[in-house]
C-alpha cells in the first residue's frame, strides 16, 4: 500500500486550483510540506495543521506541494460544511467513504468503533478519541483549542514586494498608484484578495483613482466580487450553482436527481460549469469556499429551502436517514409533525453515535416544527438537556426560557426548573442555585422518583462542593452571608427514604450525614453506598452528574475506588461528547493518580482538561494542577495557581478553590521543609472542617508538619503500613520520610538511613521533587548516600502509551464536539 496522506477540510470543496511553478513568497512553506512528504514515503506518520485566513494560499500551497512532492504518496480529502457541522461524523465519513474496503484491516476496537460510527452496523457508541486518532493532515483558518497541540504551519500575507510583483502580474490594465497602495493595504498580502479586489473595478476605476471606503469584511468583499461574475448567468444555472452549494455531500449522483428533478437541461449545467467555479466530476467542487457560502448567502429564504427540498427528494432515505431529515427540516417553515419525528428520530441515531451537540440541533429544529405544544415542549426540554451535555449552557437557558409554559405538566415543569437551574450553574458556579435545584426536586417529588433523586443528588453536590467562604475568617455558623448550606443538607437528608438501599440514596444521605456533622456515623454509611455504586451500571449515576461519589471515596481515603468510579465514567463521557462533564470527571481521575503518587499520569489529564476547556470556552480552576506543582516543590506555579483559585473564589463565593489553595500550600511546604508555613496554611481549615467536605485532608499535613516537634514511635509505624494498604505509595513515602527524620531526632541514624533511603526512592521515582529534595538533605545527614533508582515502572508510560495519549490530548474533542476542520469557513 503507498504511503497515506489526509486532508481534511471544512465548509469547503477542495479548490481546483493550477498549481504554478512560480508560487510567490511561500519557499519555506513548501520546504516543510516536502520534510512531511518524504517523512511519509519513509513510513512515518506524522501532523501538520496548515492554517491561515481565507485566501491566504492555503489550498493553492497544499495542492503545488502535492504536486511537486507528492508522486507515490495516496491523497484523501474530505469535505466539510457548515450546514452540516452537527451531524456526526460527517465529513469523516466522507473522507473514508473510499476506503471502507480496508475498514477490515484494522484493529478491532478501532474498526468495531469506526464501523458504529460510519453507521456501517449497530454497536455500542464508539469513543471519539479512538476515531480522531485517524486524522493525520489539516487545513484549516484558525487553530482551534484541539488542535494547538499539533505540528502547525502558519501560512501569512505575503510580504510587501511579492505581494506587489502578484498584483502587477494579475492586473493588465492601467492602475492609479493609490488603488494599487490601497488594494495592498486592504489585501495584506493575502493572495486571493489580490486577485479579487480588482476584478470588483472597472479599468475606468481603476486608472481614475475611485477608493473602495466600505466596511464589509474582507471575507465579504471577496464574496461580493466572485458572486459579481456569476450573476449574469441564466437562472437555471444559477439553480445548479444553489444545489451544488445546499448540498455538502458533493455528490454527482445526488446533483443530477436534483437537478432532473426540475427539468433543468444540460445546457444550464455545462454553463455554470464554463464560468471554471463550479466543476461536476467524480465529486461536485467549487474553485474556492467564499463561492460556495457566498452563493448560498446570496439567495432569498425561500429559494434556499426550495433547493433543501429538491436534495431531500432526491435523497435515498435508505443510504442517509439523517441527510435527508436535515434537508427536509432546512425545506420546511410550517409545522410538520413528519418532518419533526423524522428529525426526532436522526436525533437518537446521533445520540448513540457520540452526536451529543447533533442530537441537540436535530431536537432544536423538531421542536420548532412541532404542532403540538406538548411535542414541542417534549422536544425543547430534551434539546435543552442536550446542549447542556454539549458545553452550550448559554444556547441551553434560550431554549428554556421559550418553552410554552402552558403545555407542560407538573413532571416537565420540574424538569425545565432543574435544566434551568444546571444551565445557570454551569454559567456562573454560584452556590445559591443550590435553592433552585432543591425547589425542582421539591416540584418533581411523588412524580418522578429518578427526576427526585437527581434533583437532590444534584443540589447536595453544588451545597458540597461549592458551599463556600467570601474569606479566611472563623466558621460562620449556619449560614455564609445569607447561604445556608447546612440548612440545604439537611433538607435533602431528612427527604430521602431512610430505608432505601438505593445506592445513590445510600450516598445522599451519607454525605448529608457529614455536612450536618455527623461524620463518624456517615463513613459506613458512605463505604456501602461506594461498594453498591461499583456493582452498579455505570449509568446509575450519569457523567453530567457525577460529584458526591468522588467526594465520598476522597472523604473515606478510598482513593482506589475513587479511580476506578472515575474511569468508567470517563469512558462515557468520552463516547457521549459530554465537554461540560469530561473535565471534571477527568479532574477527580488527576486527583486520585496524585495521591497513588502517579504525578506523570495526573498531568497528563490535567493537561487534557486545558485542552477542552479551551475547547468550549471555559476555564476550569487548577485544582488539580496546584496540587501538581505542590507536589513537585515548585513554589512559583503554586503561588500563581493558589492567586487564580482565590480570585475564583472571591468572585463567587465557592469555598473549595479556597480549601484547595490551602491545602497546595500546606503540602508545599511540607515537601521544602517550611512547617510553620505548613502549619499556618493548614490551620486555616480547621474553622471548616466540617463545612466544606475535602477540607479533612489537611488534617494530614498538619499532623506531618507536626511530628517535626515530637510524636510516638508506633504512630509512624501504624501510619506506613496503613497508607500501603490502601496503595498510596506516595504519601507512604512521605510517612517514611516524616519517620525517618524523627528517628534521625532521636540519633538513631542507622534506622533512620533505612527509612530514608526507601522514601528518597518511592518520591523520586514518583516525581514528588519537594518531598524527594527533603529525603536526599535528610539522609545525607545521618550519614547515608542517596542510591539511584529508575523510575517506577507504574508512573512511566511506554512509548506506545504516551504517543497514543498524547494524540488523545491533541484531538480530544474533533467528533465528540462535532468540530469541522477547513479552510475556507467557520468551526464550532
């Protein structure tokens, strides 16, 4: 088989440009293209993302370099339209669509997930990630969050004198200097605009010195221009040009049913093809993007639902359900219940397939071709729910606040109570929405039980985890300016069944039981809630939902449990595209691989919540990161990653940034040896220690920052082997450090060697630099030298492990989030 190579495009055709020998200005660009080539030829997999502005040269450099450096390399290119970035998978599908041959070949979680995905057979939903694996080439505008990870090409204006030499060759006719000065000024060395802007002017304005003085953008002026040239077609045309441009398939077959079906002669294709910007081969292509969105733009509403019913007709149901529900649903103004149901259906066929943000656009236009009001609502609600899944809570609340109130019953009533006050959670973190979520779950009681226990599920998690502390000062009592989280735990303890062996009712009220301060009767309570939850589906508690049960193992130090509830759930999560949960989940994974002491793994998912916060527009607070660099010793990251969790708080109230900030300091000073740092970190949660849930675990850094002045022999002892025992190496290590340095204390260096060396060993290995830096100055009193040791083999990735993750990190989100990759158009 030839060595591979993959473009993927955007709202685009792939643009049949002449690839010329006198390229201008782009020498060092091709050189690069040809590194990648031969790498290829070589048997070398490899990424580049080739981004730029609309006509900067992007298609023109890739196909010369295609051209000139391409021979035994196979080419694939994909499609992708704006019109279609919410159907799953779509533009994948069309870049493989010549391939599927091979689709055999694979691996077999790789092919079971790709054939689901493709829709090739029914199987459980695939995982993004796995899929985005196979997308190696890319052209687009912009570089988007999940692609800032890869190798990239910047491709800028040309500089000023090719700019000029490009103008001079293009334009023939007589040119005023100030036109000549102002279309390089408006151009900026873009090489399409060079070409464009002057065929808007006639040779009189040209050599008359008439200025251009509006303020459309350049996008836009270029579209106006090469729409100019094809306006003078014959109307026919002109409709084929509009089929081709509604139709994102790029599909011959699909053009000419189109096109048969309204009688249009050859006559009128041939001449919107002689106009060289619309060219019908083995694919339908446009010369270049603008003219395709630039066409479509064009057109009054009803010529382009025209063109959208025509392609839904012409579509064979059977080969693309959901294309054709997409035309229709684009065709149609009126209420149709069948067209609705069609898009309903399209709408769970995106679901399973990972389409979480297709499935909401599929439910969003049912519901507004609904004739019902009850079907309409339904419909509202679960589009709601779905952009909530998909990171958009900002489109989430709209949907909700048109919802026709008269047409819901007492169950969906409480229902858009609860998805309106999740939407406003997810857009504001404040912990008063606690209130609204408890009044829905108040609303749905005796109507829906799993709705009910969702509901205070949900507002125990935001009272907990976001139950906050404007500031420093002494406990507050009942209250914290007006919120009383105590008063909501203890409202949702006394509304679930005691007699209940629900898990989840199991682990509401242990977690209540530790929020009104009985902590010592809520860990078994919490132990059996955790056992049943792991004997449970994973879909007991959903991703967008999960909280109180990583908070419950962090409370009880079942941090092995922790992991694993963690990684079920990011595997759904993955598989569903759920953005808004995804790196949350992913952050409590961070949490629990720090305290088993694998810091590389930690990093790794943290890393990984950037990416998708990029992603999505939000930024989430370094939780995880802080106690990563404390661990590590490193006290500038930890100080500007505690001053980013304090003003998180201070704008919001949230008291965990707070407790967390605390606690990455006290752990920091521990690792350099600082414990009057440590113990005035530390004793600041002691005021809340049983406000805010996590705030327990400083107790173990004030205890450590507290041996330093004297403690019992068989504490220590009964400290290292409880802490192995629940496989936390790490903070193992350090109780062996914190023994080893009280037996040096007690000047008895031998046993305090044997100590210190096994915790030098554990840290170092672990990557707990503060900690290791301690144990080395610590043994090399008593004495000891610090013998080296590889790193341990649980916290070091293979090679194979890190590539795969690190490709996992650099595409996280493509087909989960539904984004389009182009060239020439937007991404979402």
């Amino acid at each position: 088989m030839p060595a591979h190579a993959t473009c993927g495009y955007g709202p685009l055709e792939f643009d049949r440009v002449r690839t010329r020998s006198d390229l201008r200005g782009r020498t060092a660009e091709l050189e690069a293209l040809r590194r990648l080539f031969d790498g290829g030829r070589e048997g070398a997999s490899a990424t580049l993302v080739v981004h730029g502005e609309a006509g900067i040269g992007k298609t023109a450099l890739t196909h010369t370099a295609l051209a000139r450096f391409g021979e035994g390399l196979r080419v694939e290119c994909t499609v992708g339209v704006e019109s279609e970035m919410e159907l799953p998978y779509a533009g994948l599908h069309m870049l493989l669509f010549g391939l599927l041959d091979r689709v055999g070949s694979l691996p077999e979680p790789r092919r079971d997930a790709l054939e689901v995905a493709l829709g090739l057979r029914a199987g459980p939903v695939p995982g993004p990630f796995l899929i985005g694996l196979s997308v190696l080439v890319f052209v687009m505008r912009t570089i988007g969050a999940v692609f800032s990870r890869l190798p990239e090409l910047a491709l800028t204006g040309l500089a000023e004198a090719d700019a000029k030499r490009l103008l001079a060759q293009l334009v023939v006719a007589p040119i005023d200097g100030r036109i000549r000065d102002q279309i390089l000024a408006e151009a900026k060395g873009n090489p399409l605009a060079l070409r464009e802007l002057p065929l808007g002017r006639s040779p009189a304005d040209l050599a008359g010195g008439f200025t251009v003085n509006d303020a459309m953008p350049l996008a836009t002026r270029i579209e106006n221009s090469l729409l100019d040239r094809i306006s003078g077609l014959r109307a026919d045309a002109r409709q084929v040009m509009l089929l081709a441009a509604a139709d994102p398939t790029g599909d011959p077959s699909l053009l000419r049913r189109a096109v048969r079906a309204l009688s249009i002669d050859g006559e009128a294709v041939e001449e919107a093809e002689r106009t060289g910007d619309l060219t019908i081969d083995s694919r339908v292509e446009f010369r270049h993007p603008l003219i395709r969105s630039g066409i479509y733009r064009a057109v009054s509403p009803p010529e382009r639902r025209r063109s959208h019913a025509v392609l839904a007709e012409a579509t064979i149901a059977e080969d693309d359900p959901d294309r054709r529900a997409w035309h229709r649903g684009y065709a149609t103004v009126e209420p149709d219940e069948s067209v609705a149901a069609e898009l309903d259906g399209s709408s769970v066929r995106a679901r399973r397939r990972g389409g979480v943000s297709a499935a909401a656009a599929f439910l969003e236009r049912a519901a507004a071709l609904s004739p019902a009001p009850s079907d309409r609502a339904r419909r509202m609600l679960a589009a709601a729910q779905a952009k909530l899944d998909a990171g958009a809570p900002e489109a989430a609340r709209i949907l909700l606040e048109n919802l026709p109130v008269a047409a819901l019953d007492r169950r969906g009533s409480g229902l858009a109570g609860l998805l309106l006050a999740q939407a406003d959670f997810a857009r504001s973190r404040t912990p008063e929405i606690a209130h609204d979520i408890l009044a829905a779950a108040r609303q749905l009681a005796g109507v829906d039980a799993e709705l009910t226990r969702s509901a205070q599920y949900g507002a125990l998690r935001v009272a907990i985890a976001q139950g906050g502390r404007p500031d420093d000062d002494a406990d507050h009592g009942p209250g914290v300016d007006g919120y009383p989280w105590r008063d909501i735990c203890q409202e949702v303890f006394d509304e679930t069944d005691p007699d209940s062996t629900h898990p989840v009712d199991v682990l509401i009220r242990g977690q209540a039981l530790i929020e009104i301060g009985a902590r010592a009767e809520a860990v078994p309570v919490l132990r059996t809630a955790l056992a049943g939850l792991l004997d449970s589906p994973v879909d007991l508690i959903p991703p967008q939902s999960i909280g109180l049960e990583a908070i419950a193992a962090a409370d009880v130090w079942d941090v092995q449990t922790l992991l694993a509830l963690c990684q079920r759930q990011i595997v759904s999560a993955r598989s569903e595209g759920l953005l808004t949960a995804l790196p949350i989940i992913l952050s409590y994974a961070g949490t629990a691989c720090l305290n088993l002491g694998r810091l590389d793994k930690a990093e790794l998912l943290v890393d990984e919540v950037d990416v998708i916060g990029e992603a999505i527009g939000y930024t989430f607070p370094p939780h995880t990161r802080v106690q990563l660099a404390a661990w590590r010793g490193d006290s500038a990251e930890v100080a500007r990653h505690t001053a980013e969790l304090r003003r998180g708080a201070a704008a919001t109230g949230d008291g965990a940034p707070l407790s967390t900030a605390h606690y990455a300091e006290a752990t920091l000073a521990n690792g350099l040896g600082r414990y009057e740092d440590a113990v005035r970190a530390g004793s600041v949660e002691l005021a809340h220690i049983r406000q805010v849930t996590f705030t327990s675990r400083i107790a173990s850094e004030l205890v450590e920052a507290a041996t330093q002045t004297g403690a019992e022999d068989h504490h220590h002892c009964e400290a290292i082997e409880r802490l192995g025992r629940g496989g936390l190496a790490a903070h193992q290590g350090r109780a062996r450090l914190a023994y080893g340095e009280w037996l040096r204390r007690q000047r008895r260096r031998v046993d305090a060697r044997e100590q210190l060396q096994a915790a030098h060993s554990v840290l170092s290995s672990r990557g707990a630099a503060g900690f290791a830096a301690r144990a080395k100055s610590a043994l090399e009193a008593t004495g000891g030298t610090v013998h080296s040791r590889k790193a341990d083999p649980e916290n070091v990735l293979t090679s194979q492990e890190a590539n795969v993750t690190q490709s996992a990190l650099s595409v996280p989100s493509v087909w989960a989030h539904r984004t389009v990759v182009h060239a020439g158009g937007t991404q979402s």
